[in-house]
C-alpha cells in the first residue's frame, strides 16, 4: 500500500527489497522473471539459489549470455560463486573458458582462484594457455597464486615469452614456500 501512495520516495527501492525478503523467508516462491529492478532481481535470484539451485542456475545462465548489463552479469557470477551445486561451479568453470567478454572471465577466473579445488588448477593452466589476452593471462597467474599452485606457475613460467607477464610470475613464485617454486627460482 505505502508502496503505491509514495511512488517517488526514496525509500521505495529499500521496501520492496525488504518485501521481496519477507516473502522469501516465509517460503513463498519469489518469480525472478517478475522482477524489474536489476536490484531486485538479484536479491530474488540469491533467495532462488539458496532454496532451489536447480531452478537458480538456469536463469543465471541466460542472464550471463543475454542482454543483461555487465553489472549485473558480474554479481550474478558472485551469486553462482556462493553456491555448493556441482552445475553452479561448471557455469563459473565454463563462463572462464569464454573470451567472448573478458572483463566476466577475468571475474569468473577470479572466483575459481577463490574456490581453489583440484580440477579448476587444470582449468586455469589450459585457460592460460589458450588466452590471447593479456589481462586474462594476468588474471590466471593471480588465480593460481591465491591457490599457492606453485606447480602450475612454474609450469606457465617455463613456456611464457612475453617479460612482463614472466616477470609477474616469478614475482610471485619469490614468495611462495613451495619447493617447485624455490627450485625454479634456483
């Protein structure tokens, strides 16, 4: 009702986000389809991931490959990144591998840095590989630091020509106590 008397309140965002989390915790179904606000969406789309991720990842996987705009698309992969599904982590995973947009794989690298488990170090040094862009290749050097994979560094050391980037790795190798990073260093 407030909402409707007071449409040009300043506060009108705040009560329906609040709206939308009360019926959320009720156990109401909240449409993420039905939301407008990108705001809002998002909070609807959160509550979706934690009650029903099956139902959650689809509509994250249509937002990252359609119209929607680069901020969203990034807090959508935050969204994803906060959840145990195993088809959550394949979407960041696949979304990583994408050069069609690098500033979301640059962020989706980022989340499997944070996630750290054995079969993304592989992901990342093929990711690496295959990368034209130097950011990106930046990107999955700092991954691969935050995941102290000293091997797979090493490994990308070795193979690297351009300086700069070389010089980034072993940059980091110098303060890893790993002992693939001191013998190379050696």
């Amino acid at each position: 009702h407030l909402a409707k008397t007071f449409t040009t309140s300043p506060w009108i965002k705040d009560a329906r986000a609040l709206a939308l989390e009360i019926q959320q915790s009720t156990g109401q179904p909240v449409s993420v389809e039905l939301q407008n606000d990108e705001e809002l969406k998002l909070l609807a789309l959160r509550g979706v991931m934690q009650s029903d991720p099956d139902k959650g990842v689809p509509i994250i996987e249509k937002m990252l490959a359609g119209g929607a705009s680069p901020r969203v698309r990034e807090r959508a992969l935050f969204v994803l990144s906060q959840s145990r599904a195993p088809r959550a982590h394949e979407v960041i995973v696949n979304t990583a591998k994408n050069p069609a947009n690098p500033d979301l794989q640059r962020t989706a690298i980022r989340y499997i840095g944070m996630m750290g488990n054995a079969a993304d170090r592989d992901a990342l040094a093929g990711i690496y590989r295959g990368a034209a862009d130097s950011s990106v290749k930046r990107a999955v050097i700092n991954a691969l630091f935050m995941q102290q994979n000293a091997k797979s560094l090493v490994e990308i050391a070795r193979a690297e020509k351009d300086a700069t980037l070389k010089r980034d790795i072993v940059q980091k190798l110098s303060v890893m106590h790993a002992p693939e990073a001191t013998d190379y260093m050696l």
